[in-house]
C-alpha cells in the first residue's frame, strides 16, 4: 500500500506540462479554438504515465527496486521518457 503514497512526488511532475500548457492557452484565448479531441488527446500522456507508475509493482517498466535494499534501484523504459 506505500507504493502509491510514494509515488506522490512522480504523478504530480506528469501533470505539470500539461497544467502550464492549459495556462497559456487560457491566457492567449485559444482553449475555445480547440476541438474536444485534441484537449482530451493532450491529457492522455500524463494520464497513462500516471496509471503505468501506480501499477508499477506489477510490471516494473517504471522502477524496480532491490529486494534487500531499498536504496538499490533499477529504472526502467517508462522513468527515462
């Protein structure tokens, strides 16, 4: 149940770009010009990097830790894009 908790400090930096983005497409005045698709086309990265890192204790695509010592770590594919 940890795994989740820890992992605070990771989903939140998924979804900072996208948050930033929204801004300046609010400030500009250009949100209302896009069409549906393309808003929920841009949260879609952020949501499934999130959903890969919450089920990371299943696959270890994102981390793979020791099992001896937590400080040993592994990173996998998903942690380098």
């Amino acid at each position: 149940m940890m795994w989740p908790l820890s992992q605070f400090g990771f989903v939140t930096l998924n979804f900072i770009a996208y948050c930033l983005l929204l801004f300046i497409l609010v400030l500009s005045r250009r949100l209302n010009g896009l069409s549906r698709a393309v808003k929920r086309g841009m949260v879609m990265p952020p949501v499934l990097s999130t959903i890969v890192m919450l089920t990371n204790p299943y696959h270890h695509l994102f981390v793979k830790v020791g099992e001896q010592d937590f400080s040993e770590r592994v990173y996998g594919p998903v942690f380098l894009v």
